[in-house]
C-alpha cells in the first residue's frame, strides 16, 4: 500500500506565544496543578453527552476528521507488532479509527495478531465509555487511567502517539511535547489533531462566529455544563498556531513537523518524527 502524500515541511519559527501560553488556562485557574484539576472536572461532567455533542456539533465531521488521521499513519498501522498510543483518547473515537484503519491496511489473516491499540486519559467517566464501547464492537483497543504529563510507560515503548482534540487541554505544551517524546522509539511517529483559530474568508468567518457564539449554547444547554462549553472557544483562541506549535515540535526533539488542515483552517494535523 503506498505511503499517503504529507504537506512540505513548516520551517521553526521563533514567537514568543510559544513561551506566553505554556498550557491550558480555565479562568480562574493559579497554576498548573489548578489547571488539570478543572478540565478533569469539567470533562468528567459532560461524558455522558460527550459523543453525542461531538457528532452534533460538528455535523459529524469529527468522524472524517478522525479517518483523514488514521490514514496519514497506515505505514506503521501496516506492522502487526507495531505498539500505538492514543493518549488524552476521551470516548476512544482515535483509537478506534486507528484500529479500523490497521485491520484494514494488514488484512483478515495478520489483523487477528495485531497488537492493541492503547488509549490513556486522566478522565475515569470518559474512559468508562470507551471500555464500554470497544467491547461492544470488539475493537482491539485497550484504555488504561493515565496523566499524558506523566506517562507510565518505559522510554522508547511506542512506534505511534497519537492525540485528537485532547491535546490543546493539557497544563504544559512544551512538557507534553516531550513526555511524547520520552515514550517514542526512535523514528518513531506522532500525530496531533486539534482545533486552531481558522483563517481569512466569508466561509472562515461565519464558522468563526458559530464556534465562538452558537456551539458553547447548544453544548452548554445539551450537557447541562455550560462552563465546559465555554471553555472550548477560548482555549482555542489562546492556543498556539499552527506554525508555532510545529517550532515547539521541533524544539521539544521532533524532526520533519508537516501540517495538514482542514474546515476553513479550523482543524489541523501535525505529524513529526521523533529525532536521533
């Protein structure tokens, strides 16, 4: 199967945003220990909404978003022992797209020696869900309680890490960059899909004005936490651009950072290798 075509490589910037916007910031919050209390807190309130509100809130584009993903990665989904982590993996809908992805790239007599796909978050309600769904649909995809600034796995364990819209709610960029790191092979890959501010345009501006104006009022009257849904529009604001977060990559041990992005430049998709 031939190897999916990535964008050119983003050249390092050096912007002082990097710097200014170490992590997530709920408002309100002191420190960092502050920081991940609240967002655990506020996912923990809306997992049971959670999927629902993801499909309706993005027209179901979250699933595309998702595939697009997986499929930047069937090199390594290709290898039946490769070891793939999905980390902050909310209700498991990367994992499982991951492993959809695999069964299809190896075929029906490797894909049953496949190794499973890992997903770790720090969010108990959210991975109830996932346990319950992978079983359901007998997905090879295991979820074990784990802080993505803490991860309790040996250095060098993965060939895959992977995050989707999780990424941006963590306490330090910079420190979950290299935590990533820490636990990659050599060459081993990453990829970070997330929200970002989108660009210039009419189309551009009219999503702009639903994710900051309509979606926190759908979402906070849906899953009955307002505050969460609030939450969402400004820690995309603050968080860092694309081209910065690819120089944050590539000061944090990542090499060849390329950039994909999709819905008017609202969600992107960095990949890298780690380096030497």
């Amino acid at each position: 199967m031939p190897a999916p075509k990535l964008e050119p490589k983003i050249e390092p910037l050096s912007d002082p945003r990097v710097e200014k916007v170490p992590g997530t910031r709920p408002e309100g919050v002191r420190d960092e220990r502050e920081a991940a209390a609240r967002v655990r807190q506020m996912f923990s309130g809306i997992a049971p909404r959670y999927d629902f509100l993801n499909h309706l809130l993005s027209f179901s584009l979250d699933h595309v978003w998702r595939w697009r993903t997986a499929k930047r990665f069937l090199p390594i989904l290709g290898r039946a022992d490769a070891r793939i982590l999905d980390i902050c993996c909310g209700t498991g809908d990367l994992a499982f797209a991951l492993d959809r992805a695999r069964r299809s790239a190896l075929g029906a007599p490797q894909a049953a020696q496949r190794s499973p796909v890992i997903g770790s978050d720090f969010v108990e309600p959210m991975l109830e869900r996932a346990r319950d769904k992978a079983a359901s649909a007998s997905r090879a995809a295991i979820f074990a309680a784990a802080d993505a600034l803490n991860l309790p796995f040996p250095d060098a364990s993965f060939d895959l890490v992977t995050t989707a819209f999780g990424f941006r709610n963590l306490a330090n960029y910079e420190h979950g960059l290299r935590e990533i790191a820490r636990v990659l092979k050599q060459g081993g890959e990453v990829g970070i899909l997330e929200f970002t501010e989108p660009g210039s345009g009419p189309l551009a501006g009219i999503f702009r004005f639903y994710f900051r104006h309509i979606l926190p009022r759908i979402g906070g009257a849906i899953s009955g936490n307002s505050e969460a849904y609030a939450y969402l529009p400004g820690s995309v604001a603050k968080f860092p651009a694309p081209r910065e977060l690819a120089a944050l990559m590539e000061k944090t041990g990542f090499a060849d950072v390329r950039i994909a992005s999709w819905n008017f430049g609202s969600v992107v998709l960095h990949t890298a290798r780690r380096a030497a």
